[in-house]
C-alpha cells in the first residue's frame, strides 16, 4: 500500500494526504492553489523550494507567485539561464555577465561580443524559441571536484573560482540540454514558465526586462537610470583591473593573504569620491545647501560626516541641520492606509517652517531650531539658534531630501544634491548577481541588534514596509542627484559575516521572517569571513559594525 503524508497547504488553509515522496508541482496540481499568477515556487516548513522538491515528512507548504520577492528570484534565475543558453547557442565564446539591477531589469554585458556581429533580436528570438519547448531543467548532484571540471570545460571560470573557494564536498548544479549553470537557488520546472520578458539594447549591452507583479501581462515600465548605471561601470571597471569582480575573486585574494590591501584600496576609493564631490561643491561657488538622500541603512549618516570633513579641508564650514526635527505635531501626521501614523510621509513634516527657515537664513537672518521630542510626538523649541556665516554651507541628510517639495522655494543655485546607497557591485559569479537590498539588509540587522535592541526577525519583519516607502518616497528622485555615492565595499559582505550569521541563526523555524534568514544564511555562507580589525575608524562599515570614530 503508498504511504501517504500530510501537508497544510498555507494558501488555502486545508490539509490534504498525499504519497509520499510527492513533488511539490504534483501537489500544486492537485491542490490548486488560487494565486494571480501561476505558481513558480513555494516554501516548505518556511524554507524556499522548487517544484521539483520531493517531500517524505508531514509538512506545511505555500505556493508562490511571481508577486511573492521569493518567487520573483526563481523567475529571474529562470530567465537568466535561458538568456545565457540562447547566447551560447548563438555565438561561439561569446559569455553572459549579469552587470546591475538598473530601469527595473538588468544590465547585461556580452563578454567577448565584439569578436562577432550580436543582434538582440536573434537573441530574444532564440530565448522564444526555448521557451516554447517548454524544456525541463535538470539537476545535477556531484562531488564538487566533477562539478569544477564541468564548468572548466565550459569555459565558465567564474564558477569554477566561486566552488574551489567555498570548501563544499559536493554541488548541485543544472543542464538545459547540454548547457550547464550553476544558480544559488532553485529553478522553475522548466524553460515555459518564463514566456513574459523583455529583451533590447541598453547602453553597450542589453536590458533584460521583467514581468510587473501588478499588472498581468505586462512588464515592469522601463525607468532611465543612466546615472546609477554610471556608477556600476565605474565600479566594475576598478574591479577588472582589480580580478575582484566575483566573490570567488574575493575568496581567493583574501586566502592569499591580500585581505588588508583590498581594505586599503575599497576605502581609498570611497574617499577619493567624497573629496571629488567636496571639491565639486566649492567649486560652483554659490551651493549654500547640500542635501543627502538614500534608502535605509545606505550609510548616509557617516558619508555626511565624512564630506563634512572634506569640505573642512577646502576652507568650507558644515552646519549640519537634523530633518527629523522639523516633525509635525503627532495628531497633524498623516495616516497610512491602515489607519497607522504614515512617518515615511513628506507630509508629516512641517514643509513650510522648514522652507521659512531656510529661506531665512540663506538671506543672513537668525532662526530659532526646532526639536521634535518622540516620546510626547510635540515639536518644542530647541533653545538653539542658527545663523549662516558666508562659509558655512547646511547639510541635510534623509530620506526626502532629493524630493523637490521639500526644498521647491530654494533657488536651485544654492542646492547640490546626492544619492547615497549600497550599490553592491561584487557578484557571486557572472551569473549569479547579488541584490543591493540584501547588503543593506544585513547592515541593519546588525545595527538594529546592536544598538537598537531588535532581533534579527523583528528587522526582518519590518524590512518590507521599509523597501515599500523608499519605492514611494526615495527612489523616484534618484536620478535628479547631482552626485551619486556608492557606499557598499568589496569586502564587506565579508566582514559583515561574522556578525549576521549569529543573529540570522536565532530566528526558529516556526517563525514566518525564517524563510529570509534562511536565505541569506546560504548566501552569505558562500563568502569566506575576513576580520574587521583592520578598519579604519572613519570607514563607513564601522556605523553598523561599531569602532566608529564618529558620534552617532
């Protein structure tokens, strides 16, 4: 007689029996669960899966969407796999490296393209062609030494210097025919489940365009962000130069002992950027205001502490000027659409006390500061007071402060504006990019731990709802910076390790924030650890990981 099992499936709330050592697509299929689109993945015991995972144990399951962040990465790995097999059937020695998260797509670069004439329209045309086959993915599990050989047969040297690094017996990989890749994470079952894409030139290379979760059959708008892409190139240019561009590169020069050399040169870098952007604010002569903007736990607070230095050294006076004190009365706030105080609002704060204010002191008049006690939700007087010597130059750092309400009676003459944020540049080999918001993430958890009493799941938790502010209240002004800052380091996510994993392990497996701690538990896993000691006390990192310099 089959031995059956028990799952609860999430999505509907009912328990069914199945045989055991069911797949998940069968039980999907059986099950059907009511999702906007068709299912593409799903958690098992709050741990992501493919389709094709077989389960042998009583256990709780959701299917998910491309509308879940889970079930969007499977797609995206989806279509990167059938993205980099089109290409190799196409063109001989020609490879895919997935380049940035740019325009709600990904920068793609064809290495080696310009030993041969590359139309993207062949390109999407094979992509289609591949798709309607509707070919499985299979799986490959092997002793990581056969695995190295395979992707050295391949030609595909960013794999092989990802597995050397990171010590595992054995590798699973996946073939689409012939063709083998190497993904961090699981697959859809197969090539028919990724029909909706976009794919066209972009710059020197291609945008690979992905489907919009809130708009069936529709891909997300395409967005210019030519100056964030600026900033990817230039880091990527370095990184050559430097043969740091992959995690594997990293792992392997810091085994070397180079640990302290990529350190030095990560922080010369982002030194030399800020002096460059201090000397371009001094030399227009007439910036009275530098506002500083970026998402949370970009770093914005010690990057403005640190060009306030630089701009020190050219003969300029920082007064720096604290947007959170110009918070409306609690009872003005405006309400969310759950009927909560809506504090990522620009409308929760006192807009015209703060252009009043402004306006009064770029014409040589005094203002009383206002303070904003947290506790009462009251603004008070401060008892302080601000007037501009012709040196001084104020510097407001938040999250609206690239929005053009917040400053639209200033002259734009007396405004230099700029971006902040953790662009992670390193990826975990060509095909496998790393997510900015996963670098940011782990920033916080750490700080949040560390300095603000919350665990790694109560972070988790509220990540969310802070991504979803900084997609309505940050982004959308991104590209109107004057200077962009990128203030991710190479070797942090190393550094970052030793400190997130601890934290990461304390969040139990009946809780729902488990599946994203699981995750970047695996992730992080893949980068070998490095030591903090020899930080120096400015660098930005030390703001998360403690030993700043600087006052918070």
């Amino acid at each position: 007689m089959e031995e059956q099992i028990v799952v609860r499936c999430v999505n509907d709330g009912k328990t069914y029996r199945v045989a055991e050592g069911s797949k998940l697509l069968e039980i999907c299929n059986t099950v059907k669960p009511v999702l906007k689109f068709s299912a593409v993945s799903a958690k098992v015991n709050n741990v992501a899966r493919g389709l094709d995972f077989r389960l042998f144990n009583n256990s709780d399951i959701e299917f998910l969407d491309i509308t879940s962040s889970s079930g969007m990465r499977t797609y995206t790995r989806t279509l990167l796999f059938v993205l980099a097999k089109a290409v190799e059937d196409l063109y001989d020695g020609v490879h895919v490296s997935v380049e940035a998260p740019v325009s709600n797509g990904f920068y793609i670069c064809l290495r080696h393209a310009e030993e041969v004439e590359v139309c993207v329209g062949d390109i999407r045309r094979r992509m289609e062609e591949i798709i309607s086959e509707n070919i499985p993915f299979k799986k490959v599990e092997c002793p990581t030494s056969q695995a190295i050989e395979v992707f050295e047969k391949a030609g595909m040297g960013s794999k092989v210097k990802l597995l050397r690094s990171i010590g595992s017996l054995y590798t699973t990989y996946y073939t689409l025919d012939d063709y083998p890749d190497y993904y961090f994470s699981d697959l859809c079952p197969s090539t028919g489940y990724v029909s909706l894409f976009g794919l066209e030139s972009y710059h020197e290379g291609l945008l690979l365009r992905l489907p919009d979760p809130s708009r069936e059959g529709e891909l997300k708008p395409l967005v210019r962000q030519d100056k964030m892409l600026g900033v990817f190139k230039e880091h990527h240019r370095w990184q050559d130069l430097g043969c740091l561009r992959t995690v594997g590169e990293l792992n392997e020069a810091c085994a070397k002992g180079h640990t302290v050399d990529v350190i030095n040169v990560s922080e010369a870098l982002q030194e030399k950027r800020i002096c460059h952007i201090a000397e371009e604010i001094q030399a227009r002569g007439t910036v009275r205001l530098v506002l500083i903007s970026g998402p949370s736990s970009s770093g914005k607070t010690t990057f403005s502490k640190r060009l306030g230095v630089q701009l020190m050294a050219c003969g300029l006076r920082p007064c720096p000027i604290s947007m959170d004190e110009y918070f409306l009365p609690r009872k003005e706030t405006p309400l969310d659409a759950e009927g909560n105080y809506d504090f990522e609002s620009i409308y929760a704060l006192n807009l015209p006390l703060l252009s009043d204010h402004l306006a009064k002191l770029f014409e040589g008049r005094e203002v009383a500061l206002p303070h904003y006690d947290f506790i009462t939700g009251e603004s008070v007087d401060s008892g302080k007071t601000l007037r501009l010597a012709p040196n001084d130059i104020l510097i407001m750092e938040g999250i609206h402060a690239l929005n053009p309400k917040l400053t639209e009676k200033i002259d734009a003459s007396l405004k230099y504006k700029v971006y902040v944020s953790a662009l992670t540049t390193i990826q975990l080999d060509d095909h496998n990019y790393i997510p900015t918001t996963d670098n940011r993430l782990l920033r916080r958890l750490v700080r949040d731990y560390k300095y603000r009493g919350y665990s790694a799941a109560e972070t988790i938790k509220r990540w969310p709802r802070v991504t979803a502010g900084e997609h309505k209240w940050i982004f959308p002004f991104q590209e109107e910076a004057d200077a962009m800052f990128n203030s991710a380091l190479l070797f942090e996510l190393a550094g970052l390790r030793t400190q997130a994993l601890p934290l990461l392990e304390t969040v139990p497996e009946n809780c729902a924030e488990y599946a994203e701690a699981y995750r970047l538990r695996r992730f992080l896993k893949y980068i070998n650890p490095i030591t903090i000691k020899d930080l120096p006390p400015i660098s930005l990192l030390r703001e998360f990981m403690g030993g700043s310099s600087f006052k918070y």
